[in-house]
C-alpha cells in the first residue's frame, strides 16, 4: 500500500506501509514541522507495517524532537520493541 499522510491541526495521520522504500521521503516531510517548540503529533493507527529502518528513523525523529524542545507524540499502532526504544531515548 502506498504511504499517505494527511494533516490537520499539527495532527499527522500516516495510512499504509512506513518501511525502506519511503522513509526517506517521510522524514523530509516530517522535517519541515518538527521545529523548536511545534507541536506535532504523529498518528500510526493506520500503519500496517513498519520495518527495521522506518524504525530507528521514527526513534531519530523522536530524539531530533526532543534536542528541539518539539512537542512531538506518537500514537496508535507503535511496535512494543519500537516503543521500548523511544522510552529509552526520551529516558523515561
């Protein structure tokens, strides 16, 4: 399934497939938005598969957020591994 993302008051909805073909072109979209002091929430409740990469490049994403002070959430659908990796990131 081909990576859809929508948006809506900061709330980015991401529908299909986050993996190594199109991560790349996720985290340059994401880039323009998480900023010092934004607030980005990142909706993963229509996920249906994340790979490896897309992995670690949601725990960057995450790691850049908090190094900006961004306001930066992840919801629905997170990997029980992948989310153990960004309770560690964020020293939780």
């Amino acid at each position: 399934m081909a990576l859809q993302i929508t948006e809506s008051r900061r709330v980015f909805s991401v529908n299909g497939n986050l993996n190594s073909a199109n991560i790349k072109i996720f985290e340059r979209h994401m880039r323009n938005f998480i900023k010092r002091g934004a607030i980005v929430v990142l909706d993963l409740q229509k996920v249906t598969q994340i790979d490896d990469l897309a992995g670690k490049a949601l725990i960057q994403m995450f790691a850049n957020a908090l190094i900006l002070d961004c306001q930066f959430t992840i919801k629905g659908g997170v990997p029980k591994n992948l989310m153990h990796e960004l309770c560690l990131e964020a020293r939780l």
